[in-house]
C-alpha cells in the first residue's frame, strides 16, 4: 500500500538511518552532501521544536527526526510539489506526528509572524546570487541553486521572525557568501557564533561553510576545524563516513 504513495517519475531513497525513505523527482534536483552536513552540524536536543527553511523534500527534517528526540519538525517550502513529494514521504514513515511540510513563501512575514518561536532554525537556501551565472533551464532546479524566489536576506529575517530569544540558527553556504551572511546576520541581531569550513578534499579550498548563529546573541565568533569530504585518494574521510553511518566496509562509499 505504501508504494502506492510513489508517483511514475519518482524514486523512494534509503538514507540508511532508522529504516527512513524519502521520495525525489528522477530528473529534478535532488539532495547532496551539504543537506546531510548542516542536519549533523545542527544541534537540536531532546524535546526541541524545530523550523526548517527551503524545506525541499524535506530531507533536513527526516535526518533530524532519524538522529535526534527533537519534539516537532516543521519543513517551509515554497514549491508546491516538493512539499507533495514531503508529506507522501512522511506519511510513507509514518511520522506525520512529528513533521510537517507547509506550502508557503518564506518572504511573506505576515505567515511567518503568525507561527509559535521555536529553538532551532536550519536552512539550506539558494546559493548563487539572482542573475550571477548561467541559471539552469530547468525552473526547480534554478529555484533550488539560484536567488530566485527568495534572497539570502529573505532567509534570514525569516528566521529570526520565528527564533526564540537565544535561539539559534543553522546555515550551510558558500564562503565567497560570507561577508554578506555575516553583515546581514548581525544586522537581524543574530550573531555568529560558530563556523566550520568545508573543504571537497583535504588539500583544496573551501566549497561551503557551516554557520551557527544566535537569536540576540553576545559578540564572539570560534572556528572548528575544516571538515574534509574526501581524502586525496577518492575515498571519504573517516569523518565523513561516521557522519553517514558507514561501517569498515564502506570506507569509499559504498553500500
């Protein structure tokens, strides 16, 4: 009954955690490596309530729900078939207790006012300034990579529209992004607190940049050591493999 919930152009993905599956397009965008590194780098304790940012299929949610006793998980998505694509995943889980996926517009404060404050925010959002580069012919995935329907200034006042006091914010980007992450994190009066460069092998430059901030939060900024996808021979970090739960056997990816 359930592969009912599996639509023709669909597949229905194992993450390999807790027996949880999540339903993609075939051809549309698709989650990657940094969904799985900001749902690791995000701390959400027992009990928390959880609002989670250009949701997409809501890949975030279900790895928190998979790794952590967060009490609620609500997944913000302004892609209506994605947010389809979510609940069906959920339902397929059976966690439509604990997670929710809302068809909406993050930029639309009067909605985003209207929802209960809660700890933790996380969001993967567009990287690539609006009209920077060759935008993808394909409007989802454009909508996915490109500042399109929302600016990264859009995401963070969102955020702190719904962050308790103290609360604290998620943020996977691109480090060519963060003067402006930084600016405009402080100009909402969320402060950063704590950031981890991603590199794709050991010896290479930064590709992306884990960023913690807090709601109203003191000045004072700590660095983790850089995170390494790969090491120089193709193979994933030992890092990296604890991060995905592989086993001895799964040193190079495989499964």
């Amino acid at each position: 009954m359930k592969l009912k919930l599996l639509k023709n152009d669909e597949t229905l993905d194992d993450l390999q955690l807790n027996g949880i599956c999540i339903i993609q397009k075939r051809e549309a965008f698709r989650f990657g490596v940094d969904a799985v590194l900001l749902a690791n780098f995000a701390k959400v304790k027992s009990k928390m309530k959880v609002i989670d940012l250009c949701s997409g299929t809501g890949i975030i949610p279900f790895i928190l729900a998979g790794k952590t006793n967060a009490e609620h998980i609500t997944g913000i998505e302004i892609q209506k078939d994605m947010v389809d694509m979510a609940k069906r995943s959920a339902c397929f889980n059976n966690m439509k207790q604990r997670l929710e996926f809302i068809h909406k517009d993050l930029s639309d404060l009067n909605f985003m006012n209207s929802l209960s404050k809660v700890d933790i925010v996380t969001v993967n959002p567009p990287y690539k300034l609006k009209n920077s580069g060759i935008v993808s012919k394909d409007d989802k995935n454009a909508i996915a990579r490109h500042e399109i329907c929302c600016t990264l200034e859009d995401v963070i006042k969102a955020a702190k529209s719904v962050l308790k006091d103290n609360g604290k914010l998620y943020m996977i980007h691109r480090p060519e992004r963060i003067v402006d992450i930084m600016y405009i994190m402080r100009k909402y009066s969320i402060e950063p607190k704590l950031m981890r460069m991603v590199q794709p092998t050991i010896n290479k430059a930064p590709n992306m940049v884990l960023i913690e901030g807090k709601n109203n939060g003191g000045k004072f900024l700590k660095w983790e050591a850089p995170l390494a996808i790969h090491r120089e021979n193709g193979d994933y970090t030992e890092e990296i493999n604890i991060i995905y739960g592989r086993n001895e056997s799964d040193k190079n990816g495989n499964r």
